[in-house]
C-alpha cells in the first residue's frame, strides 16, 4: 500500500498551472473562489494539514497552530508577513516562508505611480472630468504639485524603498530616509539618499512615501502628533500596511489643510476603506495592488510554491526553502 501524501492547503485562488506543481508531491486542498475564512475555519482548513499556502488575508495565531498537529510549513504570498505569528510558529516548529525581490520592481513602480497621481491629482481630475464639470479650460484648473526639484522622504530603506530612489533620481529628487539602520554608505551612494532622523524626514519632505514593514514598533507611527510636523504642502503615500498610519488622525490633517494629499494603497481594516477617507477628494485609494502586475503575481506564487515545496522536504532544495522567516 502506498502512503498517503501530505496535505497542503491553498488558501485562495491563485494560478491553477503554478499550483499545479505541488500536486506532484502532495494532496492539494484548494478554493475554486475568492475565500474570506473566520479564524475557526482557518483552523478547520489546517487541521490535517502538513503544510499551508496562504496570502496576508489568512491571520495563522497560537489557535490555528494548536488546532494542526501535523502543520510543519507556511509559505506565504507576499513579502509582509504580518499575518503570521511568527514566534509562535517558531516555537512550534513550523517553517514560515515569504517571498521577497520578486516584487521589489513591481512594487516601486506602482509607489511611484501612486506618488505621481495623488500629487499631480490625476484620479481627482479623471472623476472631475467624467462627473462633467469640465466647462471651460482654466489656467488654474487642478493644480498639484511637483515631483521634480522636489524632496521625497522615504520611510523604510529595504529593497522596495530603494526601488522607490532609484527612480526618483530620474525625477531629479533629492531623496532622504529613515530606516531603523543607516544603510552602508555605498548603498546610499548607489541610491543616491541621505539618511536622516525620524523626526528630520517628516519636517523636510515634499513627498513622504511608506515603504516599512508592519510590527508593534510601527502601528500608528503616522499618528497625529507625526502629521503636524509634515509641511502642510506635503503628499504622503502608503504602498506598506494600512495599521501604520492612524487613519482618523490622516483624515483630520487632510480635511484641516495641514496635508495636501495621500495616496493610499493599503488600509487597517481591509477591505473596508475608513468612510472619512472615501468622503475626501484629496485622497487616491487603490486596492492592495501594489504587487499586482501578472508577472509578478506570477512569480510571487511561484516562489512560494518552492519555499513549500522545500520546507516540506522535496524538490531540489530539499529542506532547505530559499525564503525562511527568521523568528
Ligand atoms: C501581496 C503585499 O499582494 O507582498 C506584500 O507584502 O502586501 C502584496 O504584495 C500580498 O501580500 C498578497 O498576500
């Protein structure tokens, strides 16, 4: 009698032809729609699983770990893993996986792309346009304000924050950052960005673009007390995770006159987008795709498909998947 292949669930949808690839090894329990689970049936969905592919929709916490005795890899979609319990994974023994670099360029082109429209007002316009309140020409029909010549801060200098500097030295930019650790100096030769404090990067940028990963240290670190020391001229733009920036505290400064606009491509509670920002003009809203070119969806499940497939001990790299987290 053969033995039973693991298990592994596959979360959401993803690409049949690149899922595929786990079927060679494993019994793959999948979706044939987009899934929305509570914790318990996360759980459920775990419960005879040896390994699991998931996206930042599906929270893995002490309860689900406890409810899959045989669970021993988490490969997930996406290089924030802010849905995972890290440490509790660890403790347990489980390998977590993400997928980093794949989606650096995709991801800086779309926080450039964010940057430019919410500044030059370009959604704003469209809807203005479309709404038909485009009588006349006027000189002063939508007037934003500048990327080149201009000052963008970054805040959170990883890969997908360099991506962002590297293109804004195209835009002839001057770029300043903070990240927890200075980069090393050939880095920021290679960039083109000077490091700056906290408090230095809110004061002195024209554009402040959020490119940090989400932890305890960084909840609500855009908080209301940080949006008062932005100049009032400012755009601020998160391609990050929504629970960084106090949403009310946004909406107050936005809707006060003291932050031009802003760009936002996640939220704290997604889906649900906070009504005060729906109710604002001056706000560009996209629905976490930031990493949503085919290509790199593409890769991204395909990187996670062999960080499964090796954290569950097959395939060429057996044992040794290219992605861990580290706890
Ligand atoms: C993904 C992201 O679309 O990689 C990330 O951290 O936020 C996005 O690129 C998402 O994580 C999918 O699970």
């Amino acid at each position: 009698m053969t033995e039973p292949r693991p298990r592994v669930w596959v979360s959401q949808p993803l690409f049949d032809d690149v899922i595929a690839r786990l079927e060679e090894h494993f019994e793959v329990v999948s979706t044939s729609g987009v899934a929305e689970y509570t914790p318990e049936q996360i759980s459920a969905a775990l419960s005879k699983a040896s390994g699991a592919l998931v996206t930042l929709n599906e929270r893995i916490g002490a309860e689900q770990i406890a409810a899959a005795p045989q669970l021993r890899a988490v490969a997930n979609v996406g290089v924030g893993y802010n849905n995972l319990d890290i440490p509790a994974l660890s403790r347990a023994g489980i390998i977590a996986t993400n997928t980093p670099d794949v989606l650096t360029e995709t991801t800086a082109d779309f926080g450039f792309a964010l940057l430019m429209a919410t500044a030059r007002r370009i959604t704003e316009a469209e809807r203005w346009l479309r709404e038909g309140h485009w009588r006349q020409w006027s000189f002063r029909t939508m007037l934003g304000a500048d990327l080149h010549g201009s000052t963008l801060g970054i805040l959170g200098m990883g890969r997908i924050g360099q991506g962002i500097a590297r293109r804004a030295s195209g835009f002839d930019m001057r770029v300043l950052y903070h990240n927890r650790s200075r980069l090393p100096e050939a880095v920021e030769r290679e960039v083109r960005a000077s490091y700056v404090g906290f408090d230095a990067l809110l004061a002195g940028a024209d554009h402040l673009l959020l490119a940090l990963p989400y932890a305890k240290e960084s909840h609500h670190l855009i908080d209301a007390r940080a949006l008062l020391q932005m100049k009032p001229i400012a755009t601020l733009v998160n391609i990050a995770r929504g629970g960084i920036v106090d949403e009310d505290a946004l909406a107050d400064a936005l809707a006060g006159g003291r932050l031009a606009a802003a760009g936002l491509d996640v939220f704290e509670d997604e889906p649900t987008v906070n009504p005060r920002l729906l109710a604002l003009r001056n706000v560009v809203l996209t629905p976490h795709i930031a990493s949503g070119s085919l290509a790199t969806r593409r890769a991204m499940v395909s990187l996670a498909v062999d960080n499964l497939i090796a954290a569950l001990g097959y395939g060429p790299n057996a044992g040794a998947p290219p992605n861990p987290i580290r706890a």
